[in-house]
C-alpha cells in the first residue's frame, strides 16, 4: 500500500544544503505537477529552510515521464554542488518529508512574485557646455579644443558628452573643462 510519503517521494526530489561556515541552510525541490490546461510541469523550488520558497516552472510537457526527466535532472544538478537528497540512505539532517510538506501542499508557502525593488534615487541630469582639453585616445570623437554638449553621468568622475555624429560618450571629467555659456 502506498503511504502519502510514498506519492511524495514519487513527485518530488527533495535536497538540503547545509554549511554553517557560511550560514547556508537551503532546501531545494525539483517537482512535477499538472497545470490547469492538463500539462505536466517541471517545477524548482529554494529558499532558506523554514522560510518562503521561489519557484519557478522550468518546463512544460505532454506527459509526466518527460517532465519527471527534466525535475531529475534539475535535482541531479542540485546535488553537484553539495546538497544531498533526504531519500538518500546517507542523509540523515533535519529536512523531513514532514517537514517540507507544507511546502507541497500550501501555495501560500511559495513566493510567486517579489515585490518590486527600489528605485535608487538618481541625481538629476544637468546638461552644459564644455570644451575638449585632453582628446588622447579619443581623436576619431572629439577634436582638441572645440566644444560640446555635456550631462552629468551616473559614474563617478565621468561626464556623457555629445559626440560629432550625435552619440552619448562617456569620457573622463578631466579631459573636458566646463565652458560658462
């Protein structure tokens, strides 16, 4: 008879990552599912080990068997860099079928979408006038002595400059000296 751990391990490839010199406690799961069209999806999950997981849909496939080689082979991967599956004879960590069950079971346990970062607050762009002091390296863009179209760049001692066939360059400040218009 077939337990509910049995169906488990038949659908899911479970791994733990532990390395506490880095303070690494990770779980990844490499599942297959049938999605609302009647498709069968390989699907990887991670995160910290008690936490929120990621997920993602790897793939998606007609039958179960196709997308079961491509968990296996997402799992295997897994496993390459260190982390050991809980079915395997030799693992014997904290991660239990169990324990990770939830994450199987309950969608609200898996992050779907992060929110969205924030935006760095930039300087404001401010255009003037300089002149060419320094055109070593740059001959074939600015002629020594004339003068350009300038902005404020988001690199530190650099400045955008417009060229003679109209493209943004971003040169050094000090080979460019401010005009007073």
């Amino acid at each position: 008879m077939k337990t509910s751990s049995d169906t488990v391990a038949a659908n899911n490839l479970i791994a733990h990552y532990y390395d506490p010199t880095v303070n690494h406690d990770k779980v990844y799961i490499a599942c297959i599912r049938k999605n609302k069209d009647g498709e069968w999806e390989a699907v990887g999950k991670w995160g910290r080990r008690g936490g929120r997981l990621n997920e993602q849909i790897k793939s998606t496939h007609a039958d179960p068997t196709s997308a079961r080689e491509v968990a296996g082979k997402l799992f295997r991967a897994k496993v390459a860099k260190g982390y050991v599956g809980i079915f395997s004879g030799s693992y014997n960590g904290p991660v239990t079928v169990e324990s990770v069950k939830r994450y199987l079971e309950d969608d609200t346990w898996i992050e779907k979408e992060k929110p969205a970062a924030k935006k760095k607050k930039q300087k404001p762009v401010e255009e003037f006038v300089v002149r060419c002091d320094d055109n070593t390296g740059m001959k074939d863009k600015f002629d020594q002595g004339e003068t350009y179209i300038a902005k404020t760049s988001s690199e530190e001692d650099m400045v955008e400059v417009l060229d003679a066939m109209g493209k943004w360059q971003t040169c050094r400040e000090s080979r460019f000296e401010r005009v007073e218009e």
